[in-house]
C-alpha cells in the first residue's frame, strides 16, 4: 500500500483537461434497502481529468463509480455520461457501457477463453467489429500493455499482473472515452502492482479521462489532477493533490491520511 | 565472524532418485505395500478379485453358444463337463439377439434403425468433437432430429418437413419482431407461431402435400418398436431435448420476473418430487381420459414426453449448481463491456456453468437412459419386457442370467462410453494450470 515510487518522468503534454463535461452527478443517493449507501454527491468529471477516489473500506467509494456504469442503481439525482443520462432505458445503460470502461479489483476476466477471445468477445458481439478488425485492434492494445506473446494463452496461465493487463486491454478495445478503475492494484503482489501502474499512466499520459479508486498514494501525487476523498458515502474533500496530501482541510482526511502514509 | 554465518560456495548438482523409489518395484512399494495394513488390505483384494473371477471366467468362456432351447443347452453341458451347473447358455442370446436389439420392428427394415443410428453418430460428431470435426456439419445435426423420426416411422415425408416448418416460422417471426419490437417480445411470438403452425396448421399442410405429392417410406407402428433400440430412441430424445429445456428452467429460476420463476420452480419441485413410474402410468392411462377421444397420440411420443419432462426438471437444478458456482465478477465483466443479457448468458455465463456442471449432467444423462427400462412396465417391449416375453416362451422358461447378463452388456457399454466422454470434455475444457 501506500506510496510505491514511480522511477519514470511523467509525459504531462497530451494530459489535459478540456471544458467539456465527461460525467456529471447531481444531488445523487443511493440505498442499499434502508441502508444509505451514497448520501448526496455532486460531481463533475471533464474530459481529460484524472481523479482518485480515497476514503476508508466501506465508504462507498465501489458503489459510487460502479453507479456510473449502472452495474448498481441509483435511487435518487441524476447522471450524465457523455451526454446521456443514466436512467431504467436498457438502450441508454447499454450505450453507457460501451463507452465507459472498467476495470476491477478481481479482473473479472472469461476465463473459458483465450485473453485474445476475452479482448474480441465485446467489440464483435456489441459493436459488430468484423473479426479480423478486432483481432487487429486486440493485438494493437495487447502490445500496448506489453503481453501480445501471451494473446493464445488462458487467463488462467497468467500472473496477477499480466491478467489485470488484459483486462485494461480488453476494455481498452471498446474504445471508451472514460476509464473507470476499481481498486485495480489492491489484489496483487507488489512486484506486479508496478507494471499495472505503468500501464494506466500509460492511459494517463494519452489524455484518458479516468476515475481510480485507489490506495496508491504515488500514483495519485504524481498522475491525478485531483483527489476525492469519501467518508461514510459522502464527498468529504476534494482538491488537487499537493494541496490534499500537504494540507488536508478536514479532520477526517488528516486522520485517514495519517493512518495510509503512516506519518 | 559469529557461528549462524553461511555462505554456499558451491551449488549443488541433480541427483537420480535412489532405485527403491522408481521403476515397477517403486510402484509396488509405494502403491501396494506402503505400510503392514495397505499390505493386508492388498492381500484381501487380490484374494476377493481370485475368488469372484474364477467363478465367472468359467462361466463365461465354458458356455454353450449353439442350441434351440434351455433343455438342449443342459443336455450339451452335461456331455462336456459333466454337470449343468457354472455354464452359461448363449445359445438364448445367439437365438434372439435380433429381438433383444429390435424388438418386433419388421426386419426386413432394419436398415433402417441401423442408419438412423449410424447417421446419429455423424449428427453427434460434430457437437461432442467441435475441434476435430468442421463445423458445418452441424447443419447435418439440426436436420437430424426430423430425419430419424422418418427413418423410424417411415409415412410420408411431410410430416417431418411440416415439423421443420414450425421452427421456420417461429424464426422468421422471431427475426421480424426483435428487430422492430424488442428481443422477448420476439421470442414469446416465435413460440406463439411455432405452436399455433404445429397444433393447428401443419396437419392441413401434410395431408395437403401428401395428396398432392405422396413421397414416403413404408410406415412402421409404435407397437413393433422394441428392445434397446428402444432404449436408445427413448434415451437420446429425453437426453437432447432436455439438456436445452433444463438450461431454460435454470435461467427462469434466476429470474427476476417472479410469475416466471415460481412457474419454472413450481415445475422442477413436482416433477422432482413424483416417481417417473407414476408419470409413465399418466402417459400409458390417464391421458386417455383427458384427451378428446379418437384423438391417435402415440404412445412412445407420450413416453418421450413424460421422460424428457423428468430428466429436465433434474437437469434444470444440475445445471443452476453450476450458476450458483460462477463468481459474481462474471456477469459484471460481461455487464461492463455492454453485453446484453442473453449474449453475456450464452458467451460468458453458460459455456462456464455448463463446464461446471458436466459430471452432474452426465450422471442425469446415465441415469435417464436407464431409466428407460421401466417403459416395460406399462407394456412396451423394451429389453427388460422382451426378456420376460422369452422366458415366457417354453424353450427358454427358466434362463435369467444369461438374458440380464446380456442386457447389463449393452448398457454398460453405453454408459460407460458416456462417463469417458464426459472425462475428455472436462480434460479438454481445462483452461487454467492446475
Ligand atoms: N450489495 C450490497 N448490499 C448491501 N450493502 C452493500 C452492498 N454492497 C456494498 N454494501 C455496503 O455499502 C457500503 C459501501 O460499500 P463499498 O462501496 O463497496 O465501499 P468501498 O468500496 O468504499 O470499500 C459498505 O458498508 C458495504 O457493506
Ligand atoms: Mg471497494
């Protein structure tokens, strides 16, 4: 946990933010049955932002970006995904999907196919990408994360490492505009949690608009624009990281931050 | 320096095991003689498998293969060895192994059923060795179900097409609804039309044609069907229609809709909780009383039902085992990526539950297939009805072993055959290191 060193220089000339609206959230709640799970949020994502979402085990951070790709319904407020609002319409949520990219703790890989099935499966059943395209385009993002030798292999034949790989790849080939990322690192060894990194500053560095919830402390320093922190299903503070990790406003944060640095 | 220091200078090299842990006697020691009770249990074994084969070897191989009836056979053993007593008489089995395999179908037909079987193995190949045979021949394996019951039932060829053209025009229905009202509403109207064409239209539509153009083969009645071929008749409907009848069951089990998942509940726990012997009974008497009378409903199509019906509702929970078993990561990977609920089913959720669930769908399998035995209880001559009707017969009265013998073969063979089947499926699906 905590803060592993990034040894590269960061390419900021393609991070940038632009004035369009990617996703917006107003006045949004959520319960779990009579359990409040998201309590109020507001928030607006640019194209081209980076943002970690921190906070304590249980303070909805999973819930709330899991809402913006509808895998949980919202019960109350609004979402807007790249102009479209998240509603019950199977159409708009299916249009959502294709869009926003996910990636989990667990990878969530198939593991019946091959990661070059895994990479093609979506593309060609979704979008109806002729096969020989999306094998192209598979192999094209497979090399981008750096395993096309193991494009024949099962998930299953993979280290941790190389499996969250494919699954940055396999959402990647859906084209989305938005990447969201699910604690990504938190299953893995250290020695792997570095390559996954790479990769998704990688993303960072070609201008993606991405939402990370993350303990990476490093990560979030050195590629974030800005930091949310959640604490009991509630935007407790949020700011530019300098400014959040050096300064942190609220007491809650000053305590959890204290507790992942281990200051 | 302090005493814990140690530093390796020198690696060291790979050495052979010692010779007491490898070749034959290695295997003995480990695998027999590993400690004093592993070495009384393995003499035990070896002394119980000595006592039963030498009591069946002889049976077996000092049998009498040549004779007209059970008196003769004695007649033969006591000539040759002097006692009626350990041999078996083949000669039963040499004198009506027709009947057994065909029952009373007419045998100047019995090409027939030997085609129907021979093209069953081509229709198979495809679906049980999709890597090694091409994939078009799966047409030939979804024209199969209407030729076989032609090559059966023989009649015109009308009735198979006209079956044909039900799901014809439940496709096209399907195809023409999905696309402009949505995918369920599509589907409820393909079946709508499927059933609307078979129970009201396809009969004017076969005495039409067959007035206008009588191709067909001679007919051939359910009665003279019989013997394991009708076992295998009965097994391979109830085995390839349920297996699809069972996932749809799983699924609306599953589902959200409540009116559709207490129906699909509500069936599998009836039919689990009756005997297939009563169902059989409902089949064989009391559908006669509910169906307008005249009404001719063949009575192993009614048996089919009922069987497949059986083997569903068991093949329905088998397979949900499986669902329960997959991770729910599995649906929100396939949720993400815009899958739609029947593409995340069919590409992503079934292939695994499937593979999850083989050894339990293939023990359903086994055991409907020998349940197809008990048909002869409501008079269908099946193996077990045909070996009662020989020993009826004065030759023969009092033979049994050599009959049941004779009927365990064949059954074994087959279930056998589908057990190691079921083992290279699973070998073969094995996609992660173990
Ligand atoms: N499916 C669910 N049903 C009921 N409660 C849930 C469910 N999923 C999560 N929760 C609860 O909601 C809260 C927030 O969960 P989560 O968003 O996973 O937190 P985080 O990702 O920040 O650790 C937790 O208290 C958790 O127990
Ligand atoms: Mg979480």
């Amino acid at each position: 946990m905590s803060e592993l060193a990034i040894d590269r220089e960061i390419d900021r000339s393609k991070m940038q933010v632009s004035d369009e609206v990617a996703i917006e959230i107003t006045n949004m709640n959520k319960w779990y049955g009579s359990f409040h799970v998201l309590r109020d949020i507001n928030l607006t994502v640019n194209q081209g932002e980076r943002i970690v979402i921190a906070g304590p085990s249980g303070s909805g951070k999973s819930t709330l970006i899991r809402c913006l790709n509808a895998l949980e319904e919202h019960q109350q407020g609004t979402i807007i995904v790249d102009g479209t609002e998240l509603s019950n319409d199977l159409k708009n949520i299916d249009k959502i999907r294709s869009e926003v990219g996910m990636v989990f703790q667990h990878f969530n890989l198939f593991p019946h196919l091959t990661i070059l099935e895994n990479c093609t499966l979506a593309p060609i059943w979704v979008r109806k990408t002729p096969k020989k395209e999306a094998e192209e385009r598979a192999m094209h993002f497979l090399e981008k994360v750096k395993i096309p030798d193991q494009a024949l292999k099962y998930p299953g034949q993979l280290s941790g490492g190389q499996q969250q790989r494919v699954a940055i790849a396999r959402s990647l080939c859906m084209m989305p505009r938005i990447m969201l990322f699910d604690e990504p690192t938190s299953a893995l060894d250290p020695e792997m949690i570095k390559e996954v990194l790479d990769t998704m500053i990688e993303l960072a560095e070609e201008g993606m608009t991405m939402l990370c919830v993350t303990h990476e402390m490093g990560f979030a320093r050195q590629v974030a624009n800005r930091v949310i922190f959640m604490d009991a299903g509630q935007i407790v503070e949020q700011n530019e990281p300098e400014e959040f990790f050096n300064n942190p406003k609220s007491e809650r944060t000053k305590l959890f931050l204290s507790q992942i640095l281990g200051h | 320096m302090s005493d814990v220091s140690f530093v390796r200078t020198e690696m060291l090299p790979e050495q052979a095991p010692p010779a007491s842990e490898v070749g034959a006697l290695g295997w003995v020691k480990h695998n027999l003689f590993s400690s004093w009770f592993n070495t009384i249990l393995t003499v035990v074994s070896l002394y119980a498998i000595y006592y039963v084969l030498s009591g069946v070897l002889p049976w077996i191989f000092q049998s009498v293969w040549n004779a007209d009836s059970l008196n003769e056979c004695r007649e033969i053993m006591m000539a040759t060895w002097g006692s009626t007593h350990g041999h078996a008489c083949w000669a039963v089995i040499n004198d009506r192994w027709l009947q057994l395999l065909f029952g009373f179908y007419p045998s100047h037909l019995y090409w027939r059923p030997i085609l129907a079987l021979v093209l069953l193995l081509v229709a198979l190949a495809p679906v049980l060795y999709s890597d090694r045979v091409p994939t078009k021949m799966l047409i030939f394996s979804a024209i199969y179900p209407f030729l076989m019951p032609f090559l059966m039932w023989g009649g015109t060829i009308w009735g198979p097409i006209s079956a044909a053209l039900g799901f014809v025009a439940g496709w096209f229905v399907y195809s023409v609804l999905s696309k402009q009202v949505s995918e369920l509403v599509g589907m409820i109207g393909a079946v709508v039309a499927a059933v609307i064409w078979w129970l009201v239209l396809s009969s004017y539509f076969t005495g039409a044609m067959s007035s206008v153009l009588p191709i067909g083969i001679e007919a051939v009645e359910s009665r003279q069907f019989g013997g394991f071929m009708l076992a295998i008749l009965l097994g391979v409907v109830a085995i390839g229609v349920s297996l699809p009848i069972g996932i749809v069951l799983a699924l609306g089990r599953q589902s959200d809709l409540l009116i559709v998942k207490y129906l699909c509940v509500g069936f599998i726990e009836f039919i689990r909780g009756v005997p297939l012997i009563t169902l059989l009974f409902v089949a064989s008497l009391l559908l006669n009383l509910f169906l307008p009378p005249g009404t001719n409903f063949d009575i192993i199509l009614r048996v089919m039902i009922m069987m497949t019906l059986f083997s569903a509702a068991y093949m329905a929970e088998v397979i949900r085992g499986g669902l329960a078993a997959l991770p729910r990561g599995q649906y929100e990977g396939a949720d993400s990526l815009g899958l739609n609920y029947w593409q995340a089913q069919r590409l992503i959720i079934m292939p695994q539950a499937l593979k999850i669930s083989i050894p339990g769908i293939v023990s359903t399998f086994i055991g409907i297939f020998k349940d197809t035995t008990l048909v002869s209880i409501i008079g269908l001559f099946d193996v077990i009805g045909l070996a009662s009707a020989i020993r009826a017969d004065t030759a023969w009265n009092g033979i049994y072993w050599e009959l049941f013998a004779f009927i365990a073969l064949l059954f074994f063979i087959v279930c056998f055959s589908m057990s190691r089947y079921s083992m290279y499926l699973e070998r073969k699906l094995q996609t992660g290191h173990r």
